[in-house]
C-alpha cells in the first residue's frame, strides 16, 4: 500500500501505529497527521534510532498495512468480488 492511502486513512491507520509503536503518544500521531517524514522524525525521537531505521519501520508498516484489511476488502477493490 502507498503512503498517500495510509494517509487518506489516517485515523484508521494511526490507531494501528498506536498500537505497533507504543511510545508514540496520540499527540504525536494527530501532528503527523499523514505526513511520512514527520512520522520518521517521531520515531527516532521516541525510540532513538537512525533516520534510514526508522525509514526501514515506516516502509515496512506501509507494506504491510493492507494485510489487516478484513476478509475480502482488497479482492473488492481489485474488483474480482
């Protein structure tokens, strides 16, 4: 999934960032408010690590955020249901 459907969804994807990076408080999500490199910029405030690991989190989230769709959702989309 690309960034800008993570950040057309964000209240739906920000709760689930809540739960993947504990330490990032709910402040911090609402200034992100989509925006990629913010939320890079959190993570290694909160977690103190490098730019390109923080990169490698928020890249491997992104990847990974349409397989918590429900059941069906993407097969809908791709228009095969």
């Amino acid at each position: 999934m690309n960034w800008d459907q993570i950040a057309g969804q964000w209240k739906q994807a920000s709760g689930r960032m809540r739960e993947k990076w504990g330490k990032l408080t709910d402040d911090d999500l609402q200034s992100v408010a989509g925006r990629r490199d913010q939320l890079i910029g959190r993570l290694q405030e909160r977690y103190g690590i490098a730019r390109e690991e923080a990169e490698r989190e928020v890249d491997a989230f992104s990847d990974s955020y349409h397989l918590d769709e429900r059941p069906g959702e993407r097969t809908r989309r791709a228009g095969k249901a």
